[in-house]
C-alpha cells in the first residue's frame, strides 16, 4: 500500500520549481478583532509588514537592553545551542527560545500589544513558533541572505501554511547602515520555492549562514524589480511586524552601533507544524516550537 502523498501548496527545494501564487490571505482578522484599524489592516496585507514607532517604552527597551546583555555574557550559556555565534569573530549572533531564558521576554509575548495584534492578523489563538534575539553586533556583524522564513518554517519545521507573523522589536537604533532589516513589500503574495536539498541537521550551519533553500539571484532580482526594496529602520522601541512569506534580508554592519531586536514569531494553533515538506526530520524544539498550547 503506497503512503498518500500530502498536498503541498507551497513546494521547494527538490520539490519546487516555479513561483507559487499564494493561495492563503496575510490578514485573516478584521478592524473589530483588534488594535488595528481596517485601513491598517488593508496597508499590511498589502505592504507585508507594519511599523510601529514607540511600540514599547525606553524603560522596557532598557530592561530587555539589560536581559540581552545578561544572556550573551553568561558562561553557562556557552555551548547550549540556543545560542548562535558569528561565523568568524566567535561573538554571540542569536540566541533562540529566549522565553525560556527570561521570565520578562516571556512576559512580553503574552504582552497584550502583541497577543491582540497577532491574534488578529492570523484571525485565531496563537503560539509561538520561534523567538530569538538577533544581537547584529557592532564592526563584525553579519547579515542575514534573502530568505522568506516561511520556505524554512514549512520546508523543514512542517509548517503548512503561511499563517504566521513575526514581530521584531528594536533594542537599538536601527539605521539604513547597520544592518537594518531590508524587506520586498507585496513580496509575500509570491512563494518563491527555495534552492537545494535540505542536508541532515542543516540549522547546525544554516543559523550562521543561510546558503540552502534561499531563493535564485535571478528570482531575488525579479521580485525586487518588481516589488522594490523597503528597510525598517527606526528608533530603539520600534517594533515591525512582517508576514512569515515576505523577501528580507540584511546587509553586515561595519558600524560602531550594534543593531540588536528581539523576534517573536506568533504561528496560529489553526496552522501547527506536521513533518517538514522539505527535510528528513523536524528542526529542535528551541528553533521550532512543539507545543502549541494557546498563548495567554
Ligand atoms: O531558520 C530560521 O528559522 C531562521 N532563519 C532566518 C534567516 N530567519 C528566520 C529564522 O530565524
Ligand atoms: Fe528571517
């Protein structure tokens, strides 16, 4: 008896090919579900992605400012593989799961500024898929390669659909030149599948540098000329909210000032991840939540 193959909407790596329409909305709420109005609601199903200025205060900035600091100074961290260090200057690149590692970050995703609007975007109770903090130090910070988080989220965490949102939260200044996260608005409506096949343990690497799944240079081009390229940038407080399919990326920062954000990515209870669609086995619960009991 030959095991049903699944239906998958969005396929990539070996299994892709061409561009794929999206076939599912970005916003499934409405301007009654929540913070948002319908007008910014119809702006982020355009765009992808809302900023918000002030979205948390310069005391919460300093407290998170303050976890950030703890979390990469502490030795008995080193070696656990939440943390990410830079591919050359060894220094602390990401640290994931950071709910667990800090009563206050966990505080915040249950923080109804973020609860509400996630609800309402992805139009159900949510969860969080992933947390991490990206510290994009200072003179040796390395960027991040086009992507769509959702052709990871989906070829190796399982996850089916696109009904996920990312909130990134800047601790620091974020200027067009240190490393300021880049994003194709509309970019979302296209799945562009990724290149590759997906290798054993791939986030081993794959978390310092992305080389599998990330789309061609000749896709990169087509969805930039066609979408443009808009950057977040913003005073520390700041908070974007990106669809889990839109194109970003992010250049190194040579500059004195670290550009460091918190990223909260809520995925909908409706959308939990089955096998991956692209790799052997499931990503480590640090990186790809499985429990996906609702957030309150
Ligand atoms: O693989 C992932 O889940 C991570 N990689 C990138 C480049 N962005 C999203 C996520 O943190
Ligand atoms: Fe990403």
């Amino acid at each position: 008896m030959t095991t049903p193959t699944r239906l998958d909407a969005y396929p990539t790596r070996s299994q892709g090919g061409e561009f794929v329409v999206r076939s599912h909305p970005t916003v499934w709420g409405s301007g009654v579900d929540g913070p948002f109005d319908d007008v910014a609601l119809q702006g982020h199903a355009r765009r992808g992605y809302t900023i918000l200025e002030d979205f948390i205060g310069a005391d919460e900035v300093a407290q998170f400012t303050a976890e950030l600091c703890r979390l990469s100074t502490d030795r008995s961290l080193r070696g656990d593989a939440r943390i990410v260090t830079e591919k050359v200057s060894g220094e602390v690149r990401s640290i994931f799961q950071v709910e667990r590692l800090s009563a206050q970050l966990d505080a915040l995703a249950r923080d109804p500024r973020l609860l509400d609007r996630a609800r309402q975007l992805l139009g159900s109770e949510v969860y969080l898929h992933q947390t991490r903090i990206n510290y994009m130090p200072g003179f040796k910070g390395t960027g991040f390669y086009w992507h769509s988080d959702f052709e990871t989220w989906h070829a190796e965490d399982g996850l089916p659909t696109p009904r996920a949102v990312s909130c990134s939260i800047a601790l620091t200044r974020n200027y067009p030149f240190n490393g300021g996260l880049m994003v194709m608005p509309g970019s979302h409506e296209v799945f562009v599948p990724g290149v590759g096949d997906t290798p054993e343990n791939n986030h081993t690497s794959s978390l310092r540098e992305q080389t599998v799944g990330v789309p061609s240079e000749a896709a990169i081009a087509s969805l930039a000329d066609r979408c443009g390229i808009d950057q977040f940038t913003g005073q520390a407080g700041s908070a974007l909210w990106f669809d889990s399919n839109i194109m970003h990326a992010s250049a190194n920062n040579i500059t004195p000032y670290p550009r460091s954000n918190i990223f909260l990515v809520f995925n909908s209870v409706e959308n939990a991840p089955e096998q991956p669609y692209a790799a052997t086995s499931p990503r480590p619960a640090h990186i790809a939540n499985r429990d996906f009991t609702p957030l309150g």
